[in-house]
C-alpha cells in the first residue's frame, strides 16, 4: 500500500515541469488562501442565501455547523498527526520529486486542506446539492494540486476527504446537545438584521 | 538576507485582509441580489449588483496574488527551498508569480488561525459597507421617488427578510425590538423541544428550573 501510494505520487510529480502553465496552476490551486477563501465565500454567500424566512433559517443552521465542522476537523487532524506523524513525500522520496510547494513541516495524514474542503462542502451539499458538487470540486482540484506538488501521499488525500465528511456529520449530531443555543443565536443575529 | 517573519506576517496580514474584503463584499453582493435583499444592494439594480459581486471578487484575486509584482516582499522567488532567512526581499517576476504566495506560515505566511481571524474582520466590514451603502441607496431612491421605500414600518417582518424593502438603519432598530420580546419565549419553546441530553437543558435543571 505505501509503496503504490509511493508510486503514484513519484508518477504524478513526475509530470510535472512539462508545461509550465498547468504547474503555474497547480501552485496557485495549492495556494493557502485561494481555496480556503472559497470555501469561505461559498459558506458566506449560503448565509445569505434562500429565498424564504424558513429556507434562510436552514441555510444559516446548516452552515453554523459546517463552521463547527471546521474547527473539528482541524483537532481531529492534529490529533492524527501526533498519533501517526507520517513524514511528507518530499522526506521519504526527495530524490524523486520535483517539489512545486513549500516543504510543510506538520506530518501527512491526513490532509488537513482536504479535511476542511470536504467538511464546507458536505455543508453546502446538505442544502444546495448542485453548489455543494462544486464545492466538492474545489476541495478535490484542493488535494489533487496538493498531491502533483509532491507535499501530500493519495491516502493523506483520501483521508482528509473521509475525516471531513465524518466530522460534519458528527458536528451535525451534536448541534441536538447544545440547542436551544444554535438558533437562539441565528436568532440573535436576525436582531442584528444579519440572518 | 535575513528577513524577520513579523514582518513578513505583518506584509501578508495586510495584503490579506484586503483580498477578503473585496471577495467577501463580491460574494455578499451576489448572494443578496439573487435573494432579493434590496437593503444591502450597493446599486439600485439586481443585475448591476450581481455583475458588481462578481467583478469585486475576480478583483481581489488578482490584486493578491500579482501584488508580488510591484510589492517588494520575501515572494518564494521561484525556488520552495528558500525559507525567510535565506530568500531575497524584493519583487517578483512574471515567471515567478503563481508561487510567489507559497511561503511557509513559519517563515511569515499566515496560519489558519490567522485566516480566519482576518476573514471575519473582513466578512463584518463587508456587511457593514454594504449596509451603509445600502441605506444611502435606498433614502436617495426614496425620495427620487418621494415615497417611503426606506422605511416601511410593517414590524412583522425583521432580519435579512425586513431588508428586501427597508434599508438597514430602519429594520434595525424593528429586528432589535422583536429579538428582544420573542427570544424568551423561543428559548423555552425550543427547549422543551430539545434532545433529553441537551447540555442546556440539564443546566437548566441543575439550576432549578421547573418545566
């Protein structure tokens, strides 16, 4: 398994320095604030989305939760990191790889910008299925340019994509212990003529 | 050249923020002009504000990531080996410029923490500027029209829905008032409705609440 995980990423690096327009992109897909600002404004923009006063309450609920959904992926990865500390690509097969990225110092499994793409894209897929598939898009291009740089294994990628769904569907199970505070706070915000 | 990561932090803070001021206000303006939400509109029209949201968003991408161009900065400089204490301070080239943003948060690159502390600062000043804008908007609208499109004074709807035809500074002071006489009564409906292990339910109990 690590060595064909090994493989595919010694294979995918390897294209790259062909066409220097396609590595240009990746290096700005992998960027720290291109898609993180995305999925931002993707949340953002679902608050303020719906086109009813019950539809609006969904979306803003909904998206609460993603941002918890967020922070929690980001302690469940850590803790995986101390648990597991997989070195990055570039460690392990430096010789083999051509890095398109800054060499991250954190362990690789699992992706931590993948976590936190698929849990703001579970999200958003859970009250606008089509905008949701984008999102998915974005978080998935997210990984793969991460992947072609040669700073994340397939797994850690794959990983990353299982924590941050799992996480937003437990972030979702644990809104019921913490009601009446979640909408009362929508509801303060609608005070606020900002929900 | 050694070059000090507070700086850097404090370069890539600024540049930052900016970047999601404008793709916040882009992305705040779109959504409320496919919602209908007039009093946060930064021009009178639907499909103006729309093209607008767009344009502001595109706007801020490109501002961030080509200011290395005429930016001096520690830009990666097209080698990921060098770190703050080895990279030149100075512009980038167009050759260099789709890397140039990669630089390590321990080198003077933010954090995610960093991120999202800017980004809210950014979402609240976007809301506000559009809430002013729109309040503008519509007292000039209103009385172009001598009407009083700006303040409708049917209390029954409030939040984001009092603003598809009230400006912001009207439906506050209408919102404010019905969160205040609706939230005890919400908070102890929702309640009783609530998960038997609701965390606030039983602190509710604990502090001798009867139901």
């Amino acid at each position: 398994m690590t060595s064909l995980d090994a493989n595919i990423v010694i294979w995918l690096n390897g294209l790259s320095g062909n066409v220097k327009i396609f590595d240009d992109l990746m290096r700005l897909a992998a960027s720290d604030y291109l898609m993180p600002l995305v999925f931002s404004l993707g949340m953002l923009g679902l608050w303020f989305s719906g086109k009813t006063p019950a539809e609006r309450v969904k979306y803003q609920l909904t998206m609460l939760m993603g941002i918890s959904a967020l922070s929690i992926a980001n302690v469940v990865v850590w803790l995986f990191n101390i648990w597991l500390e997989r070195p990055r690509p570039f460690v392990e097969h430096g010789d083999e790889l051509n890095l398109l990225f800054y060499p991250p110092t954190d362990p690789s499994f699992p992706a931590n910008p993948v976590a936190v793409g698929f849990a703001a894209a579970t999200a958003a897929w859970t009250i606008n299925r089509k905008f949701g598939w984008w999102l998915y898009a974005a978080a998935t291009l997210f990984g793969f340019s991460r992947l072609y740089a040669g700073v994340f294994y397939p797994t850690d990628i794959v990983g990353g994509a299982i924590v941050g769904i799992v996480i937003y569907g437990f972030t979702t199970y644990l809104r019921r212990f913490l009601e009446p505070l979640i909408t009362s706070f929508v509801r303060l915000m609608r005070g606020l003529s900002a929900a | 050249m050694n070059t000090d990561p507070m700086a850097v932090r404090d370069l890539f803070a600024g540049h930052y923020f900016l970047f999601a001021f404008l793709a916040s206000i882009g992305a705040l303006q779109i959504a409320v002009s496919n919602s209908g939400i007039r009093g946060l509109w930064l021009t009178p029209h639907a499909g103006i504000t729309r093209i607008l949201g767009i344009a502001l968003i595109l706007t801020g991408i490109a501002v961030f990531f080509l200011q290395p161009l005429w930016v001096e900065g520690p830009w990666a400089a097209g080698s990921v080996e060098a770190d703050s204490l080895t990279r030149e301070w100075g512009k980038a080239s167009w050759s260099e410029i789709a890397g140039a943003r990669n630089v390590n948060d321990i080198h003077g690159g933010l954090d995610g923490v960093k991120q999202t502390g800017w980004f809210a600062l950014a979402v609240i000043l976007a809301f506000f500027v559009s809430a002013v804008v729109g309040t503008l908007s519509m007292k000039i609208l209103s009385a172009a029209q001598s009407g009083n499109a700006g303040t409708l004074t049917n209390s029954d709807t409030d939040g984001l829905e009092g603003l598809s035809n009230r400006s912001y500074l009207s439906n506050l002071p209408i919102s404010w008032r019905n969160f205040r006489t609706d939230i005890r009564v919400l908070w102890r409906g929702e309640l009783a409705k609530t998960d038997r292990w609701s965390l606030m339910r039983m602190l509710s109990r604990k502090g001798g609440s009867s139901e």
